[in-house]
C-alpha cells in the first residue's frame, strides 16, 4: 500500500515503477511461458494456434526409450554431483568464514571462479583433462565437473549463513566437553542446514540444468536431458521437446518454492539463535 503521506508526484512515480517492474518480469517470463500449451498440442509442430488438446507428447516422452535413458543419467549425475559440491563446498564456506590467513582472498576467488568463467572454457579444459585418462565418456568425469560447477553456490550461500552465526554456541559446546566433531553435527550444522541445502538445490538445479559441459564429456550412454534436448533441437524439432521443457520448467517452480521455505527456516532459526 503507498503512504497516504505522498504527494502526486512521488506517487505517480511509485506507479509508475511498479508497472515498469511487472512489465519486465512479463517480458523475462514470457518466452517460458510460451512453450508450455505446445506441449498439449495435439499438432506435430510448436506452432499458434493449436490444433487442440492432446497428451501425446507427454506419452511420447514417457515412451521413448532415448528420454528415458536421458532422464536416467541426469538423475543418475546430479544428485551424485549435489551431494559432492555440498559437502566440499560447506567445508570450504566454514573454512574461509573463521580462517585467518595470507591469501584468503585469492583463495576465495579460485573456488568461486566458475562461476565467472565461461562455460566453454570448463568443457574444453575438462576434456583436455579426462581425455588421456581415458575418462572422456564416464559418469565419475561428469559428475565431478557438475559438482566443481555446484562448489560455488555451496560455498556463497553457507558463507552468508555464517555471518549470522552466533560463535559463542561452539564456545559452550567446548566447554561443556564436546569434541569438534561433535560440536559441528549437533551445533553449527542444524543452524547452517538452510544454507546448505539452498547452496545444494542452487548445486543441483546447475548439474541437472547443464548441456555445455555435457557435450564435450558425454558419449551416447551418457546423454543427459538437457543435452537430449539441444540433440532433439538440431535434428528433429519434435513436440516432444516441447513436454520436456514445461517438465523441467514444474520442477524448477518447486525448487524456487523450496528455496523460499528454506529462506524463511533461515531467518526464523537465526533470530532464535541470536535471542
């Protein structure tokens, strides 16, 4: 609601805004929206008007032998990829956030780096690297270069998580004769949990989204959807790509949904811990 206190012009001015915002979310989410009613098109082309109302495409995809196998890997390669950029990047945030030591910040920008480097570069250097190891087609290369590309969402939203981590907890925990091990399972991890699993969504939501990488590693066993998806596209533009996407696209939803109940556990866990 605006202020009863605002002249015309500032209120004008915060109707203005407003519109201005909604009309850029509607132009950055439109071309997604788009794609979903093809999907129920019962005609064979991604084309307005629809020719009516089908699940055929859906029935196609659930069918076919290649999506399936597509959609096999992609579940096989990014729950396995979250669960090693969870663990190196949560490490990795607790190390950086309570060390003190030369070259911190250096440090910090290499485990951030890719996300600043472009995709490309990691799929041509990793190929580099796995291919005279004779691991170019493999799942293990996969999924270390997805949990490489996770490490850095891990690590910044753990590391936001603790800078409103009241220390004094692992402090009592110590001096009540807890071992650290102990200290970080039963104090630090239940209040960091929300940051961890944000930064392993963030992770997975990366691995299971990633074609670029995909490309340069993958062999036809390896094939995940996203990279079924960019096949499917350059050889047979089928509706069939069209369910896939509002698939991924529902999947997506849920996790943002995820993200934001995880956002408010975060802040009601801090405000406890600092009363």
């Amino acid at each position: 609601m605006t202020s009863p206190y605002l002249s015309p012009i500032e209120r004008l001015w915060f109707y203005t805004l407003r519109i201005l915002c909604g009309l850029i979310l509607l132009f950055l989410i439109l071309p997604v929206l788009v794609i979903i009613p093809l999907s129920f098109n019962s005609g064979s082309f991604l084309v307005y008007p629809l020719q009516g109302f089908s699940l055929h495409w859906y029935q196609d995809f659930f069918g076919s032998a290649e999506w399936m196998r597509a959609l096999r890997n992609s579940v096989i390669i990014a729950p396995a990829a979250t669960v090693v950029a969870m663990i190196f990047g949560t490490l990795a945030a607790i190390g950086l956030t309570r060390g003190d030591f030369p070259g911190k910040s250096l440090v910090m920008a290499l485990v951030i780096s890719p996300m600043v480097v472009p995709v490309v570069i990691i799929g041509v250097a990793s190929y580099l690297f796995f291919a005279p190891l004779g691991m170019g087609n493999s799942f293990l290369s996969l999924i270390v270069v997805h949990a490489v590309l996770g490490v850095p969402f891990v690590i910044i939203t753990v590391s936001a998580t603790l800078q409103g981590f009241n220390h004094n907890l692992v402090r009592a925990a110590a001096s009540l004769g807890a071992s650290p091990l102990t200290t970080f399972r039963r104090v630090t991890l239940p209040l960091i949990a929300p940051g961890v699993i944000s930064g392993a969504l963030f992770a997975f939501a990366t691995s299971f989204d990633e074609v670029v990488v995909t490309l340069f590693l993958a062999g036809p066993e390896q094939a995940t959807l996203p990279r079924q998806m960019f096949s499917g596209i350059r050889e047979n533009l089928s509706p069939t790509i069209a369910a896939a996407a509002t698939l991924l696209i529902v999947f997506s939803v849920l996790l943002l949904l995820v993200l934001e109940w995880l956002r408010g556990r975060g802040e009601k866990l801090r405000t406890v811990a600092v009363q």
